[in-house]
C-alpha cells in the first residue's frame, strides 16, 4: 500500500516543495511509502507516479475544492492506471483546513472575530463555489467573526471589491506561486494577510484521514 498525492503545480520551486513536505510527513506516520505528483508545471505529474508501481495506491489530492482537475483530469489517470487505484476527494473543505487557517492568521497579527476575505484562485465550477461557501462557514466558526469569500477568477467577487483596512485576509491556497502573488497585490489594503495553509499539521493530519477512509477500495483487508 502507498499514498500518492497530487498538487496544482507551479514554477515556483519553494511552493512544489510544499507537496512533498506534506506527504512525506503523512507518509511517515501512516508508515507507508509515499510521492507527490502534480497535475502541471511540476514533474512527476499523476499518471507518472502511477506508473511507477503497480502496488495498491491511494491518490489523495491536495486541492481545496471540486473543479476540472477533481472532476476530469484526476479520475481520468486513476482510471489508466495499471494496479488497484483509489482517488480520494479534495481537501477542503474541512474543519482541519479552517484549523490552518486560523493559525495562520493568528500568525499574521489578525485578532480572533476580526471580519476575514477569504481569498480563492476561484473556479468556473458551481461546486466549487459551493465548497467554497462551506469552507468560510467552517473558518467563519471556528474564527467567531464573518467570512467572506472572494476569488481571483471564475465565479465570485474579487477581492479588491471586499477587502479593506478593517479585515484580514486568509489565501485558501496551498502554496508559494502565482495565485499567492496576486492574493498579496490585491489585498494590500487589507489590515493583515496571512500566510498560505503550506505544510501545516493539520493539513498532514487531513491527508493521513483521507488516505485512511479511501484505502479499503484497494486493500479490503487492510487496517487503516
């Protein structure tokens, strides 16, 4: 049994390293063998990963919501792949991710039930939107004070219309790359950003959880 997880990808090589902190600190204390893989801009990419084993693999992605690449691309390599392949959902969202995401605002001088934008890359998914929805009301929660989702394309306001100097801006995004460095041009008024969720311990703890609930599909007799 392995765990195979697959990021975005971006050309910024600080933030593909971020993947493979993550999974290999979720490898580790689930004891299995574990590789990053990335949809693009990053070798290897899915069906590369898979490729090189035909063990029983559980892919877990590390994206935050539904889109093209949870909905098409992703199932599209589990389904080429050669051994027993299960495919985990996204991420997020999830009570653990809004974890990351106080933490790091705390981390960036926002006060807890300060009002939060919460920045996305954005979709032109409807589900997306949906998730996203739900994931501002799990940080909205957890965070005692209003959140409010912006997105940097597709659906959704951006965040130049809603952020402020009175609120403090949380990027739901993985990593270091083009869609951080437009979060920080765009949110510039705003009163505190947060750093992205990177390879935080809750984000381990998520990947280890969805590997666990995927990988009877593969393994029956396996315990998780």
């Amino acid at each position: 049994m392995r765990l195979v997880t697959v990021a975005h990808g971006t050309r910024h090589t600080a933030g593909n390293q971020v993947a493979r902190d993550l999974t290999a600190a979720a490898g580790e204390l689930l004891g299995v063998p574990a590789a990053a893989a990335y949809v693009e801009l990053c070798a290897p990419s899915l069906p590369e990963a898979l490729a090189e084993s035909d063990e029983p693999t559980v892919v877990v992605p590390l994206l935050l919501s539904t889109g093209h690449h949870v909905r098409h691309d992703l199932p599209e390599a589990v389904s080429a792949a050669g051994g027993p392949v299960a495919l985990g959902p996204p991420l997020g969202p999830h009570r653990l991710l809004a974890k990351a995401q106080a933490h790091r605002l705390l981390q960036a001088g926002a006060r807890p039930g300060q009002p939060v934008v919460m920045v996305a890359a954005g979709s032109r998914d409807p589900l997306a939107t949906s998730d996203l929805t739900r994931a501002a009301e799990l940080l909205a929660e957890l965070w005692r004070g209003p959140v409010t989702v912006a997105t940097l394309g597709g659906i959704g306001h951006r965040p130049e219309a809603l952020v402020t100097g009175d609120c403090a801006v949380s990027p739901y995004l993985l990593a270091d790359g083009h869609f951080a460095d437009r979060v920080r041009g765009s949110c510039a008024a705003a009163g505190a950003v947060a750093e992205v969720l990177g390879p935080h311990g809750a984000l381990r703890d998520l990947v280890v959880r969805r590997f666990r609930e995927a990988v009877r599909e593969v393994s029956p007799s396996a315990v998780a």
